[in-house]
C-alpha cells in the first residue's frame, strides 16, 4: 500500500497458532516505519478498507482476524530506548515477549511478571489482557508507563502514565479497537531470581485453601488434570538478582520439559483424540508421572515453558474468592456430561487494576483456563465452562476463545461506555474493526 512497505499478494492464507482461527486477507502489509504505519492507516480509510495488525498468532479467539488489509509488524521490533534511572525501557510493538530479557539484561533489568508462552508481541499480550501468575501483580498491561498509537485518522496518540493516566487506563488493553500500537514503554524491575517448587498435592486439601495459598507464595499455578484428584502445584518464590542459581541440569530440563511435557503428552493427546475413553487412564498416569522438583534460575526461565502440542484455550477472570466454587462446578460438570478432557485446566491469580477494559478491573482476581487438544472438538464443553464463570462473574480473556457478547460484557465492565465512547473518538470509520469486536463491542 506504500512506497516502502511490502505486500503480499491477496490470496496468502493466514492461521493462528491453534489453528482454530482462519483468514485470507485482501492484502498483507509490512510496514518499517511508524511513518507508514500512519500512511498505511490513511490510505485504508480513503478507500474504505478495514485494517488488522497481526503479532504472533497466539489469540484462541477472532480477535486479530483480518477483514481487508493485515498488518504484519514483524519488522517493528526491537529496544528503543533504556532510562535506567527510571527502570523503563520502550520496545517497538512487534517485539516478542521472548526476545525481551535478552534485550534488557545489559541493562540489569526485567519485566515484572510473565505468562507461561512468551511468543505473543508485546502489543498483543497487552492488548488482549495478558497475563501472569501472582495475587500481588496484575496483568502486563499494568507493567506499561507510556503507550503510542496510530489512530484511525492516521495521527499518533501517546498515553503517558505522568502526564495522563487515565487515557492511558484506557488504551493500555485496547483490544485493537482505538488503533495500532506502535510503541510501549514498560516500567522493569531489577532482574531477578524465582526459586520454583513443584510438587503434586490432594485435590480435597488444595481446593478449600485456593484463595489464602495465592496469598502466601509470590507467583502460583496450579494444574489439575480432569478424573484425578491430585494436582500439580508450582509455587515460584522472588529472590534478588545476586542469588546463587541452581537450575535443573540441561538433562533434566530435558526430559522433563522437552521430553516428558512435549513429546510423550503430545502422542498421548494424539490417542487420547482418537480413544477418548482412555483419557481418564492415561490422566492418572500423566500426573502420578509428575515429578516433584526444586530449583532456581533467572525469572523468565522460570515462568515460561516451550509449548509445542498445540490447543485450543478458554480463560475466565473471576473474582478470586469464587474460583474455588468454579473450579468444583466445572468438575461437576465434566463428570456429569461426560467429557473426557486430556488437558489439565490452569489456576492462576492476580492482582485487580484500573485499566478500563481488563478482565482484572476493580478486582482481586482469578483465571481458571480450559484447554482442549486443537484436533479435539471443543465448542461444546467450552460452553458448558462458559455458563458456570458467567454466572460467577466471570470475564472472559480477550484472546482466548469466548462467545459472550456486548449485550453480556457491557453490564461487567465499568467503563465499558466510556470505553465505546473513546473508541467513537479514535475510529470513528471502524477503521480497526472487524466481526469479533462487533460482537464484543458492538458496532
């Protein structure tokens, strides 16, 4: 669409990682430059194009479906610039999580907090509410001090935390509905050590004691694998960046990570998809197999791990004290419908916010995720999860797969007009649109 920008040619499919979202844009953009994302952005609203940046490809959900024009903002990525003083540092926006640590360790820094994939953009992850474990951290949205866009006018927009926060609660998890995201500054922490234990704990014990055990560790997860009553506990504890490490040997990580959680659970889904009755069977062997371990490294060696079995994900933000209820009405439901679910579902809290349209918003939080083998049916035993966290309050992940709509979201999100409002400012042609936010946010 530019001089400098490349475009592919129209019929180049395009699939998220899960492969459960689909697309075949009219043409695919490339842009170098936040110059021509602005021009790419003004030339599509003189024609009467749609236009969707694409990151990485990890949203479940519709959320970075292109109607018209994709964005590609590969060649967006990078540190731009470090003020140790402050702690912030600004990426371009197609920078991946996973190239992050590497860039601020010259630096002495870290991002705060992290998910367990780190492949998403740092746009995406923000965008769509990503987020970590830990009652005391919120999501990475609340790790961003300064923010630019281009609107749909084609102008930039910087939200800065300084100068005007509250524009900044609003556009920080935008959901590509007010503009590209161009630029993000994160506020870092001085780079630090996680000593992590893992352990394999009763169910009947754990499950009463959800809500004060996130309270007593730094970072919790919790993997439950459906027709077993035990559950895999991960709790990471905070040390100072001077800390001895003492990470599992190249061997071990290994076998445990590589081998045993990649390659023999993948061709155990890939049975469990053909004979699901050997699912609960092969359940009960995957976590008696669980290996209790202790160890230490740098943070984000600690909170990510390599996924290489593909799926397909639903994630609910409750409010932290009903997870517990939700976590035993879905175990209800599993046995009652009878499904035979081979993934393990995922506990995790965080800390509330004021960002307008995070799934955190005013609460103390907690996600309980859903997963399914991504050549497994899903639809049904998704909707059956769906109904018991909407009638515990629940908000669904922005990136991950949901069906709720406006009409459902407008009464949970207090902002929620406010937000619409702004979006009206910003888009006003619906530049940025496309059918899932019309669904999420109307029209």
């Amino acid at each position: 669409m530019t001089a400098r920008a490349s475009a592919a040619p129209v019929d180049r499919p395009w699939a998220n990682w899960a492969r459960n979202q689909r697309a075949v844009a009219s043409s695919v953009v490339t842009p170098s430059s936040i110059a021509e994302v602005s021009e790419l952005v003004v030339r599509a609203a003189a024609e009467g194009r749609r236009v969707k940046p694409i990151g990485a490809g990890h949203s479940f959900s519709a959320i970075a479906v292109p109607v018209d024009v994709q964005v590609d903002l590969e060649n967006l990525r990078g540190l731009l610039a470090v003020d140790t003083a402050t702690g912030t540092a600004t990426f371009a926006a197609g920078t991946r999580l996973r190239e992050i640590p590497a860039l601020l360790a010259p630096h002495g820094l870290a991002m705060e907090n992290l998910g367990d994939i780190d492949e998403q953009s740092i746009a995406g992850a923000i965008s769509t509410g990503t987020h970590g474990s830990g009652s005391g951290f919120g999501a990475l949205a609340t790790q961003v001090v300064a923010l630019t866009l281009v609107t749909g006018d084609g102008e930039l927009l910087t939200a800065d935390r300084r100068t005007d926060p509250e524009l900044l609660h609003a556009v920080a998890v935008g959901l590509g509905a007010l503009g590209i995201v161009v630029e993000v500054t994160l506020q870092c922490v001085p780079a630090f050590v996680l000593l992590a234990r893992e352990q394999n704990e009763p169910l009947a014990t754990l499950i009463p004691a959800l809500h004060e055990r996130s309270l007593q560790s730094d970072h919790l997860d919790i993997y439950w694998f459906p027709h077993t009553e035990r559950a895999l506990v991960k709790t990471n504890t905070r040390l100072p960046g001077h800390s001895t490490v003492r990470p599992p040997s190249d061997a071990r990580r290994w076998f445990d990570d590589e081998f045993l959680g990649n390659t023999v659970y993948g061709a155990l889904c890939r049975l469990g998809a053909l004979a699901p009755q050997l699912v609960p069977t092969m359940n009960r062997l995957t976590s008696s197999a669980v290996a209790q371990r202790e160890y230490s490294d740098r943070s984000h060696r600690v909170f990510v791990a390599r996924r290489t079995v593909r799926f397909v994900e639903q994630e609910y933000a409750l409010p932290a004290e009903n997870l517990a209820e939700a976590l035993e009405r879905v175990r209800d439901v599993i046995d009652r419908r009878g499904f035979r679910i081979s993934f393990p579902l995922e506990i995790r809290f965080s800390a509330g916010d004021d960002i307008w349209m995070s799934p955190a918003n005013g609460r103390a939080t907690g996600y309980l995720a859903v997963h399914r083998y991504f050549r497994e049916p899903y639809a049904e035993y998704f909707a059956a999860v769906e109904e018991v966290c909407v009638a515990l309050g629940g908000r669904p992940h922005w990136g991950k797969y949901h069906t709720l709509t406006a009409e459902v979201l407008q009464p949970s999100y207090p902002r929620f007009e406010e937000f619409a409002a702004l979006r009206d400012r910003l888009d006003p042609q619906r530049i940025f649109s496309n059918p899932y936010l019309e669904q999420v946010l109307g029209s």
